[in-house]
C-alpha cells in the first residue's frame, strides 16, 4: 500500500543562486511535483525521475564499502589530487575541504572562471554591494549589464525587481529598469516594471559604454556620438535616471562576460556605482551561484582564508589564482587524480581528462569513459537536508529533505572515504 502524498511548505529550491524559499512541493508514490511558487527551472529539477544507479568500479556495480575503499586508495596514492566540480552544499564543501587539506589537494569550482571576473575587481579594488533583500525593499532604479536575467533567475523580476509586496511600504509601484545589451529588454517588461530604457550594445562593448556613462556623469565632453552601436544621447537619458535615483542597483552576472579581460567590464560597472554614491544611494548586485557555486567560494573563504583555487600541496593552504585553476591544469597535464563532485544535475560532467578519476554524481549523470570510481549522491533540499548560500553571499538558507530517494549525501560519502584513507 503506498504512503499518503505529503505537502512540503516553505521549501528552498537549490537550483538557482537565489535559492527562492517559498516554494510547496508535494511528494507522492510517483515523486515530487512543485504544487506552487516553482519557475520552469524548479519544476524540471524537483520532477526528475531518478534512473537506477549504483555505486562502480570501472564501470561494474559494487557494495558502497567497496567504492568508497577504491576511492581511497586512489586518493591516497595520489600525489596532486585535483578536487573539482564541487556542486554540493556547505557540509559537502566543508568535508571537500578537510579531505583535501589531508591530502594536498586542490580546491576549485567549476565555475570559478566566471567567479574570477569578480573576484580580481573585489581584491583589487574593491566594491559596494546590495543583496537580494535591499534590492526588493529599496530600489527604484535597476539597471541591468550584459546579463539575460530571465534565463539565469527565472523569478528575479517577480520575487526582486518588481515584488508584489515589500518591507517598509517604500517600494516604488513602478520600478524604472535600464537594460545595457542586446535582447534584453523583453525580460524587463514584467508586471509592475515601470519605464524600461535599452542601450542596445554586445557584450563585449558593455564596458565602453559603460564608461562613457561614467565620464558623462562627470561632465566630460566627447567628440563621438555613438558608443557600440548607442548614441551619446541614449546614454545621457540613463545618466539623468541615474542623478535622480534614491536607490540605484547595477546588476551583472559574471558568466555573461565570457571574453578575455572581461574583469575590465566588471571593474566599470563597480566603478559606476562609486561614482555615483557620492550625491545618491547606488550599490551593485551580482548574479549567479547554481551549482552550488557561491557555497564552494564561501566555505573555502571561511576555511581557508581564499575563495577557491587553494592548494594544500605543502601541507598549508596556498593560494594562486592562475596555477591552482583546474580548468587549467588539466589542459597542461598537471594533478595524477581528478575527484568530480556534482549533485545537482546530471549535465554537470567533468571535462575530458586522462587523469584517473573518481565522480560522486546524482543518478542520471553520465561518467566518462575511464572514469575508476562513481559514487551516486543525493541532492541537498531534494534527497536530504542541508544549507546553501545564497548568490549575494550573505546569508545561509536551510533546504529540507523531501525524501525523494535514499541517497547519501556528498559530505557522507566524502567523510567515509576520509575515514577509509
């Protein structure tokens, strides 16, 4: 006889950076259905039917004792163990983390390439910034870089941009939202968007115009009239909305600039928002952080002192953000053991390596060919309890155990192999 449907309230979705918290979620003989408050994103993650999957050596099923005593010995013998992927939660990162400092490894996400174009600006710099709460509550003026929001954060204009309900009853009724790139402005033409102004413009010129905005602002005069395909007086419409702001926010993700040197754009747009608090409130808002990515960079900040690329070779933390990039050092051949962690969706695989590798991966996901030891996992808020960071880095959400399957979780799997080394 199967088990009544159980109604989840109040859940957190760890499928996004904004990990939205008000999601109803039902668990029935057939699985989860999102019931309420789920984007498209959420309902196909929350809904995946899980294949059968065990643990494997070289491909052939195995008892888990047995796997995670491969893993270890595989570890153990390594040299350089290159810890990657890294798409779990804080205690899966934290375990991650404590392997590594025992066993010398590095430590990096992978999606730490983007993660960099803000980092180097934050180290060299520096920046002001919002959250995701202050934007809701205070912001009139939103202006969006290079960034298609919608794709990224399916419910960033319903929940921050143009919430039906704020704290303090001072949210404008009608935000005014300034996109700079091509295509975007049909994703700002939400409810309760008031005026939308475009700055049509390709990502890579985001930056020059940008800067223009910037000298404007100043009050300098330019002998050019058109910026990357935007005319000088385009931009000086987006510079009076931005003198008459009270509370302005600059909004990119990292992963859309995907060009070299592309942290000179994100240094404009932390430039931007200097410039301007002098005479009104402006602050910047990144995006981003699926896959776990802002945990990863927050528990290694909080452990090691660095935001990721940390090698723990000398038997101390070290940080080097272009040597310890794994990305990097699997293309030159460097590391003898690849350790893949991904527990939220299937398509995360780790890239083609000659290293032997070992992958703890939700069911569904398809190690590569070679690949000695796979590990199947659960997926926090899904599979079993956890916690995750939030893309603006300042807050912790605590995700439940919906009791999808009975998985383990990464900081069990990684706490056993620890134990066996």
């Amino acid at each position: 006889m199967s088990s009544p449907p159980v109604l989840f309230h109040d859940v957190a979705c760890p499928f996004c950076g904004m990990i939205c918290d008000d999601l109803e979620v039902e668990r029935a003989a057939d699985g989860l259905k999102v019931r309420r408050s789920g984007c498209g994103r959420a309902a196909s993650a929350f809904e995946r039917k899980l294949p059968p999957s065990s643990p494997m050596i070289a491909g052939k099923d195995v008892p888990f004792a047995e796997a995670v005593a491969e893993a270890a010995r595989l570890i153990g013998s390594a040299s350089q163990p290159l810890y990657g992927g890294l798409a779990t939660d804080v205690e899966g990162m934290r375990a991650v983390m404590a392997l590594a400092e025992r066993t010398g490894g590095v430590v990096d996400h992978a999606a730490s390439g983007a993660q960099y174009r803000n980092f180097k600006v934050l180290q060299s710099v520096g920046w002001t910034m919002s959250t995701l709460t202050e934007v809701r509550n205070r912001a009139d003026l939103v202006i969006i870089a290079g960034t298609d929001v919608q794709a990224l954060h399916p419910r960033f204009f319903e929940r921050i941009v143009a919430p039906a309900e704020s704290m303090f009853g001072v949210t404008p009724k009608d935000r005014t939202v300034v996109v700079i790139g091509e295509g975007l402005e049909k994703a700002a033409k939400a409810a309760r968007v008031g005026k939308v102004v475009s700055l049509a413009c390709k990502p890579t010129e985001v930056g020059e115009v940008v800067g223009v905005l910037r000298a404007r602002l100043r009050g300098f005069s330019l002998d050019k009239v058109k910026f990357g395909g935007v005319t000088l007086a385009e931009i000086d419409t987006v510079a009076e909305l931005c003198r008459a702001a009270q509370y302005g926010v600059v909004v990119w993700a990292p992963a859309a600039f995907d060009f070299p040197h592309a942290e000179l754009t994100v240094d404009q747009l932390a430039g931007l928002v200097k410039d301007l608090n002098p005479t009104t409130r402006f602050a910047g808002l990144t995006l981003g952080g699926a896959e776990g990515a802002t945990t990863a960079a927050s528990v290694a900040t909080w452990q090691s002192g660095y935001p990721l690329r940390v090698s723990y070779a000398s038997g101390a933390a070290e940080f080097d953000p272009a040597r310890n990039d794994i990305a990097r050092m699997l293309k030159a051949g460097e590391g003898d053991l690849l350790v893949w962690v991904a527990s939220y969706s299937p398509d995360f695989v780790p890239p083609r390596t000659d290293l032997p590798t070992i992958v703890l991966g939700t069911p569904g996901l398809k190690p590569p060919k070679g690949t000695q030891v796979f590990v199947p996992v659960g997926t926090p808020g899904v599979d079993h309890a956890g916690r995750l960071i939030r893309v603006d880095s300042v807050v912790s959400l605590p995700l439940k155990n919906l009791g999808r399957a009975a998985l383990p979780s990464v900081a069990d799997v990684v706490s056993a192999i620890e134990a066996a080394l």
